[in-house]
C-alpha cells in the first residue's frame, strides 16, 4: 500500500460522477445489451459509486447504443444512496425519464453554434427554448437537474471558445435552476491554465463540476488545476471510454482508475475501491473486445 503525499489548497473528498455507462457506452460501436449494461451499473454501485450517470433518453436514432434506455432503467438495481441520472435533451425525453420515476436528470447545452446543431438539431439560443420547460417541469416534479455545456475550450468547427462565451451559456442554465454545471471539454483541447481561467470567470465554484475527455493526454493535468481552483466533482469514465458520435475528434473521458489512483496518491478521499474498479474494466474490456484505455487499468492488471 502506497502512501499518500498530500498537497496543500486541495479538497479531502472529491465526488467522481461516473459516466461509464452513458458517455463511454453512448460512443461504442457495438451495442451492449441491457442485462449486461445493469451488470456494469451493479458492479461500479459494487465499487463505492454514489453517483452513475446511466443512460441518455435521446432520440433512439440520434444514439442507438442507448436506444434500449428504457428497458433499462426497468432492469436497474437502484441501491439506497446512490444516484442515478440520466440525459434528457427535452420534453419527449423528460416524459420518458419521469415515467422510470427517476429522481435526477442532465441537461446538455452546447457553448458553440455548431455544436448546437450538430449535437441537438438547435442554434445557441432556441437551444434554450428546448431545455428551459424542461427544467421547469423536473424541478416541479421535484427531480433535480444537472446541467452539462459541451465544447467549453474548443470546437472542430469554430476553434478556441470565448470564456465569455461559455460562461454566458453556463451562467443561463444555473439561472434556471439546474443544481450543478458540467464544463465539458468535449474534444480535449484544454490546458491547466485555461481551466483556471475559465473556472474563476464563473465565480460560482462551488456549483461546478469538470468533464474532461482526454484526446491531448492533459485530462489529469486539468483536473488538478479544478482541485487547485475549488472544484470538488469530477466527471471520469471506467476504464477511459467515452467520445461523443456528433464531434469525431472526441476520444474518451477522463478514466476513473486514472483519476482515482492521482487522488488516493494525494490523499484525497473518494469512497472508492480502485481494486474493484480495474476489475470492471478488465471485465468491460474482454466484453467489448479491445484493452482499456486506461493507463492505471493496463498497469494493475498485469498484477
Ligand atoms: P430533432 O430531430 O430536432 O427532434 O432532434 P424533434 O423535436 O424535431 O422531434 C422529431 C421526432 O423525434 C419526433 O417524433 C419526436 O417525438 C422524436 P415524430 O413526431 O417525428 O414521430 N423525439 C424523441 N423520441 C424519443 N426520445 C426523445 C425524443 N425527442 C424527440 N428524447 C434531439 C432533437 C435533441 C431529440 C436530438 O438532436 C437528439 O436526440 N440529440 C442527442 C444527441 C446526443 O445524445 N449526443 C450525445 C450526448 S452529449 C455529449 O456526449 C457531451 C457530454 O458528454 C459533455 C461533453 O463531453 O462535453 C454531455
Ligand atoms: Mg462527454
């Protein structure tokens, strides 16, 4: 058992909102069956997660991995005290979702014009239009509402995002209600200090969360730099899968083993089991036929 070496300025818990089953499955070309899908929730619940984002209630041809949302939530083994929330672009998809009775739900903005398009057939404004009944309407039914803006740092069309930009879109959707905000560097782009400038640009650390997919290798590094600057949730994904099918050049997220083994290394506590966690993503791995990209994942499993 390795030591931990603390650094000063950091949290002493950090919350890792695990997107395994929604961001790293949403972009695989096979599709999982859903039994198999509820194994995987099953066993990162088995892990220590208190939060696992589990499905998106899209359009089943917009994102077909996760057309069988349905059946299943129907199949899910909700354990106490643990969260279960799910994607939901608009109305269509919050009927879907209250249907399953669940208690939390994501919206997604875009803070690119052409992104909004790509990703929700919507401009940057009339984006709003869709998701502001939407909120209204959780919050009424008493479901909380976490919010995600995607290409935070950059997009393959239009290049580095203005911070003023983003945080113009962000501060919108904490306006409505939404509990939370994801800031999701959705193709990897950003660097340490770009984070820090655009987390201190909200000034409302303590409602942010990061979601950084790791195409450049900097996930890690930009994680540290939301720690140094008060973020206290991070967004990873069992094993690194992950992307987004409407932004090719969008790898996998942040890996949770990776994540986890940096922060157990810092002495920061998170609940979870790393041991457990390189076990699903050695079993996902054989399921879905190719290694984990996680670094932390092909180490510990060489014993
Ligand atoms: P649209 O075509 O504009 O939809 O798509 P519409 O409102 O015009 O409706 C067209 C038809 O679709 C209607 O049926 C609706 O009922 C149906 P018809 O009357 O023609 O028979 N429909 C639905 N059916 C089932 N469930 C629904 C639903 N909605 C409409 N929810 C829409 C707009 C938003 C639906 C579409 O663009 C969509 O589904 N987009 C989702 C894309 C997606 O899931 N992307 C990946 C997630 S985002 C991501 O990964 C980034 C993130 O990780 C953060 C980061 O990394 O930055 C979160
Ligand atoms: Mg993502």
């Amino acid at each position: 058992m390795r030591r931990p070496y603390p650094m000063e300025g950091l949290p002493q818990h950090v919350t890792v909102y695990e997107v395994g089953p929604r961001d790293g499955l949403q972009n695989e070309p096979a599709t999982v069956p859903a039994e198999v899908k509820a194994e995987f929730i099953s066993r990162l619940a088995d892990a220590g997660h208190k939060v696992i984002e589990a499905t998106s209630f899209v359009h089943p041809r917009w994102v077909p991995q996760l057309a069988d949302a349905d059946e299943l939530l129907g199949r899910l083994d909700r354990r106490p005290g643990v969260r279960y929330p799910v994607l939901v672009p608009n109305e269509r998809g919050l009927d879907r979702a209250l249907a399953h009775g669940v208690a939390e739900i994501a919206v997604f903005a875009s803070a690119t014009e052409t992104f909004a398009a790509k990703n929700l057939n919507r401009s940057l404004e009339s984006q709003f239009d869709m998701f502001e009944p939407v909120v209204a309407r959780a919050l009424e039914a008493g479901v909380r509402v976490r919010a995600y803006v995607s290409m935070c740092f950059g997009d393959p069309w239009e290049g580095p995002t203005p911070v003023s930009q983003v945080v113009s879109v962000g501060r919108r959707l904490l306006g409505l209600g939404c509990y939370e905000l994801s800031l999701g560097d959705t193709i990897g782009v950003a660097t340490p200090g770009h984070v820090t400038e655009l987390i201190e640009a909200f000034d409302a650390t303590d409602r942010l969360a990061v979601h950084f997919h790791d195409t450049y290798g900097q996930a890690l590094a930009n994680t540290l730099a939301a720690l140094q600057a008060g973020v206290t949730t991070v967004d990873a994904s069992t094993g690194g899968i992950g992307g987004c099918p409407y932004a090719e050049s969008a790898t996998g997220n942040l890996a949770t083993e990776d994540l986890v083994w940096m922060l157990h290394g810092l002495g920061i506590e998170t609940g979870l089991d790393l041991d457990r966690l390189v076990a699903t993503s050695t079993w996902l791995a054989g399921l879905l036929g190719r290694p984990s990209p996680s670094r932390v994942v092909q180490a510990l499993s060489k014993g």
